[in-house]
C-alpha cells in the first residue's frame, strides 16, 4: 500500500513495501538540475580559456579520449585539475555555507565570518612561511587548522549547550584573531615565502593538479553524505534548542556532527583553492530564494557554489591578459550581497 500527497509546492510519499517515505519539492528540485546543468557547462567552458584556444568540441574530445595527443594532454593534465578544483571547491564552500547559516539560524554566519577559512589559512601561511609543512602538505595543513578553528569556537561558545548566536560572536572573535595572526607570520616571513602565501590566500586557481583535486573529492565523497544524512534534523534546528529538543532531536550532537562536517568540506576547499571569499556566504542565500524556501537547501547551496567560484574563474581569467585569481572576482561580485544581507537584517530587526 502506498500514499500520495500532492500539494502545490511539494509532493509527499509513503510506501508500506519497501518502508520508504519521503517529500520532494518540485521547484527545488527544478532548481537543482538548471544549476547543475549550468555548472556542467561553465566547467567546459572555463576549460576552452588558455594559451592555446580551443572549442567546446575540442575539450568534449579531450575529455573523452577523441582528440590527438596534444589536445588530450592540454585538457587533462593542464586544464582538467584546475576546472575539478574549480567545481569541488564551490560545491564544498555552499554546502558548508548552508550548513553553518542553518545552525545559527544567521544568513550572516559562513566559514568566512566565523574563522574557519581564516584558521585554515593560518595553518597554511605558517606551514608555506617556516617551511615546517614540507612533509605535510597545504591539505593537511588546511584540514587541521580548519578543525581545530571549528573545534574552538564550539569550545568557548559553550555554556551549558552551544547557541547559534553564541557561535556567530566567538567565531567572529576568533576570525580576527586568526586574520591578524596570519598578518603576523606575513611580516616575519622571507619574501619569496610571503608572496606564495599572499597569492595562494586569495584564493586562487592557478597551477592547480592531481593532488590539489583527489584530497578534495575524498573529503566531499565521505563528508557530503554525512552532511545529508543530519539536514533531517536541521529543518527542527531552525525552530529553537528547545522546540527541537521536545520534537526528540539530539541537540547538541547534531549541532556538534553539523560543524565538524562544515568545518571538513571548508578545511579541505581552502586548502586546496585557498579561501575564495564570499561564496560559502553568498551561495546559501542565492540557493535559499531560487527555491523559495525558509532556509537554504544543502544540494541547490553546493550547486549555487560551483556556479559562483566557475563562473568567477571565467571571468577573471577573461578580464586581463594576466588571468587575476578568482577570490578577486567572488570578493567584488561578494561585497554587495554581503551589505544587502546587513541591510536587510537592520530592517528587519535582527541586525542589532
């Protein structure tokens, strides 16, 4: 026996064999396609840009196996890494994004405005300044500062239990402590290390290869599911510790699984892209109002991501002959929406 609900914007199902249940929104799940379809077609295009000029036919054909050597090399040593890192990046910096605005229940709250991206970036800076990285890598390095960020503001906002507005104030706290300890590893560093580490902290595309895509996609292939499988509970999150706690949601372990999750996917991105600004607090919002909803959508959020950071390498590579990093681009593209979030926070009261 089955059951079927229709309602104007979502549909919902019951199955009796297999004991399946589920709701399916039929406009986000519109939204989800067009974003991925775009996101496919950006990732090709950004890969049609370079010193050698090629058609979106040649790169299908490179991709593909159909292309002579040349072309093949071209599209799957020197290009392919740099698009995969493009298109993981994004998808990793919305989701978590999604996830963090979620838990505090604050369009304001991203990785970038709590210190994850900044933390991560510290770890890294230190590694690249001091040389005492070499054995570990900008990855590693990234992913144990990012957690380790995530970890301390979970810490010092606890008090009896964790709140979404305590961990929006010590993120932000630790956000410019960690910006301002990075500022510090600049100025002590050598030169030839501060500028590695400058155009690597503006999140940047460049050069990227095989190792920059495969610790990333493994973060993504474990961590996104994770992610997934507790925005069940997320949903009971947004109506108060409380509500949520009398609804049987485990509070504080979910909020806790949610961060550390948020944390990996944003450790990993940046370590890998280095901290493209704006897009984990940008691409949310965008995802929320293209499917209509009261709070952003995990999967349109990731998708939102990668249509944000390829869309941004495009351009920025489009712009000048000398292809500016892509976290200049986010960062302009970024600001406006950053000052209409405040704005419209101060309007509606919550602004402070």
């Amino acid at each position: 026996m089955s059951l079927l609900q229709l309602r104007r914007d979502r549909v919902t199902f019951r199955f009796t064999r297999p004991p399946v249940s589920g709701r399916v929104r039929p406009r986000m799940l519109l939204v989800s396609v067009i974003l991925a379809v775009l996101a496919i077609v950006l990732f090709c295009v950004g890969m049609t840009i370079g010193d050698v000029p090629m058609t979106v036919s040649d790169v299908l054909s490179g991709l593909f196996g159909g292309s002579d050597g040349g072309n093949g090399y071209i599209v799957q040593e020197l290009r392919l890494p740099r698009a995969l890192t493009g298109l993981l990046a994004g998808l990793a910096f919305g989701a978590s994004g999604a996830v963090f605005q979620t838990i505090t229940r604050n369009p304001l709250a991203s990785p970038d405005m709590i210190g994850i991206n900044a933390g991560a970036a510290t770890a890294v800076v230190a590694g690249i300044a001091f040389g005492f990285g070499g054995g570990l890598g900008t990855t590693t390095l990234g992913l144990l500062g990012g957690l380790f960020t995530a970890l301390l503001v979970y810490a010092l906002a606890w008090r009896r239990g964790t709140t979404g507005y305590r961990i929006l104030l010590v993120g932000i706290g630790i956000f410019a402590m960690c910006t301002s300890l990075t500022d510090y590893l600049l100025s002590k560093a050598q030169i030839t290390e501060a500028q590695a580490s400058i155009g690597w902290l503006v999140g940047n595309l460049a050069n990227r290869g095989w190792e920059h895509v495969v610790p990333l996609f493994a973060a993504l292939v474990v961590l996104f599911p994770l992610v997934l499988a507790l925005s069940r509970w997320m949903q009971t999150l947004l109506l108060g510790d409380d509500v949520a706690a009398g609804l049987g949601t485990p509070v504080q372990p979910v909020r806790l699984g949610l961060l550390l999750a948020g944390a990996g996917l944003v450790a990993f991105a940046t370590a890998s892209a280095g901290p493209i600004s704006f897009v984990a607090l940008t691409s949310p919002q965008i995802a929320q109002r293209l499917a209509r909803l009261s709070s952003p959508p995990i999967t349109a959020s990731a998708l939102t991501g990668a249509v944000v950071v390829l869309g941004s390498d495009i351009i920025a590579r489009s712009l000048t002959a000398s292809a500016l990093p892509v976290g200049i681009v986010t960062g302009v593209l970024g600001a406006p929406v950053l000052l209409w979030l405040l704005a419209r926070a101060n309007r509606s009261g919550s602004g402070g």
